[in-house]
C-alpha cells in the first residue's frame, strides 16, 4: 500500500486536484447548509408535520450522501498526496484517520437520517420526485436511528470538524508548513 502511493505520487500526485479541492469545499458549504437547516427545523416528534424546511434538510442531506459517494470516488482513484516533508509521523497518521473518520460520517449520518426519515413514514422528495422508503413505517427495532443520527452529526461529526480545522489552522499559523495551503484554491 505505501509503496503503491508512493508510486502514485512520483507519477504525479503532487498535490490535491482542482477536482478533490471543489469537492471538498462544496461539502463545507453543503454541510453549513444542513445544520443551519438541522437547528432551526422543527423538532421531530412522532406526528410532526413534513414542514418546507425539515424537507430541505433531507434534500441537502440525499445530496450531501451524493457528493460523498462521488467524492469517495474520486479519491479511489486518484489518491491523495504524499504527507509534506518533516511532518511528524504521528501528525500524519492522526490526519488520515481523522480525514477517514470524517468520510465514514458523510456516508453514516445521511443514510441513518434516510432510515429514520423512513421509520417516522416521512417522504423524502428530490425535486419533486419521491425516493423509495428504506424500510417499512414503524419497523420495529429502528427507532434508535434518529437519536444516533442527531447525536453523531451534532457532537462526534462537529467534533471532529473543529479538530480539523484547528489543525489545518495550527499548520498554517504555528509551523507555517503549508499544510492549509495545499486544499486552497489555486495552488
Ligand atoms: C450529512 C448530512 C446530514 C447532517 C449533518 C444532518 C444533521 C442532523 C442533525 C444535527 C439533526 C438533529 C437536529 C437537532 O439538533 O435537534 C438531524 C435530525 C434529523 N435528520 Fe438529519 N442530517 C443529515 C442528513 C439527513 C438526511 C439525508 C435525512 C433524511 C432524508 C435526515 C433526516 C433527519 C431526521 C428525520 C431527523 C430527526 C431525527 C430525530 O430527532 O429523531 N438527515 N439531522
Ligand atoms: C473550514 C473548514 C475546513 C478546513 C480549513 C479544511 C482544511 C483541510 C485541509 C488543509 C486538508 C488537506 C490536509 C492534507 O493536506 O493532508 C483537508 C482535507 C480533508 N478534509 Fe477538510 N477542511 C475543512 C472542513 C472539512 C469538513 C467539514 C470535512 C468533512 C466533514 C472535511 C473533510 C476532509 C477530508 C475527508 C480530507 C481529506 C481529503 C482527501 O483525501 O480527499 N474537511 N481539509
């Protein structure tokens, strides 16, 4: 594995693609997005109606698990580049699995809220078209997904978001390494 990405990165893999960099920040804004949404939404209780905004928050979220799977690809195929020159290991190694961690959730959490969105008999609607429910209405044994859905997106995937930032920020601002620059636009 580590000599097929170093292989990887002597054909070329010097840095992140425009295409990795768009994906990833798209994904920051569509998450913004989806909290605002996630906060302010009505609580849902068992009979609360399907409002406009507890129905944009499963839309941002149906496409939030669409621009993960395309994002997923993207970097399956194309790898990532190599962690900079004198980086401690452990840094690079708490990277990655936090970097892993974070595209695990964008799959988890939106596929809980589906389950869940189907267990409470909501509709999920894409632009007018309504997807198939997951599992039946009620399906006894699911009824957990809501509590974990909101439990992971609020405290562990929030969690790690800030862990992240502090550290791209901790690179850019305490080893002025250069870290930070390499998912910015235009380098
Ligand atoms: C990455 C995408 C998503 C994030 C970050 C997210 C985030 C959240 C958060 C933070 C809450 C709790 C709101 C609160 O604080 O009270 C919540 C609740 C909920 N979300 Fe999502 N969501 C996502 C995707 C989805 C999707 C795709 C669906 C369904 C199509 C969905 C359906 C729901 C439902 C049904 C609840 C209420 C759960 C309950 O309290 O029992 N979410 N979401
Ligand atoms: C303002 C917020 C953010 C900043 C400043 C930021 C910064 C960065 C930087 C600098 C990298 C490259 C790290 C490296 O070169 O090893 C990176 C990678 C990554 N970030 Fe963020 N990030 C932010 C938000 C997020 C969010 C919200 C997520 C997802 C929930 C996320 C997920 C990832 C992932 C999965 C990677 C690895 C990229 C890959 O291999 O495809 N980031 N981020």
């Amino acid at each position: 594995m580590q000599e097929l990405k170093a292989m990887a990165n002597s054909n070329g893999i010097s840095g992140y693609t425009g295409t990795a960099k768009a994906l990833h920040w798209t994904v920051v804004v569509l998450l913004i997005a989806q909290f605002i949404l996630a906060w302010i939404m009505p609580e849902i209780h068992r009979d609360t109606p399907v409002t406009a905004l507890i129905s944009l928050h499963f839309t941002f979220g149906v496409i939030i698990l669409a621009v993960a799977i395309v994002r997923l690809g993207w970097r399956a195929t194309h790898g990532e580049p190599a962690p900079l020159d004198g980086m401690p290991p452990w840094q690079a190694q708490s990277a990655r699995i936090v970097h892993w961690l974070l595209y695990g959730l964008l799959f988890v959490v939106p596929i809980l809220g589906l389950i869940n969105a189907s267990w409470r008999g909501m509709p999920v609607v894409m632009f007018g078209l309504e997807l198939p429910a997951l599992i039946a209405k009620r399906a006894p044994g699911w009824g957990w997904t809501g509590d974990v859905h909101g439990l992971l997106a609020n405290y562990l995937m929030l969690a790690l978001v800030a862990l992240h930032v502090a550290a791209g920020l901790y690179h850019y601002f305490v080893r002025h390494d250069g870290v930070l620059q390499r998912m910015l636009p235009g380098k």
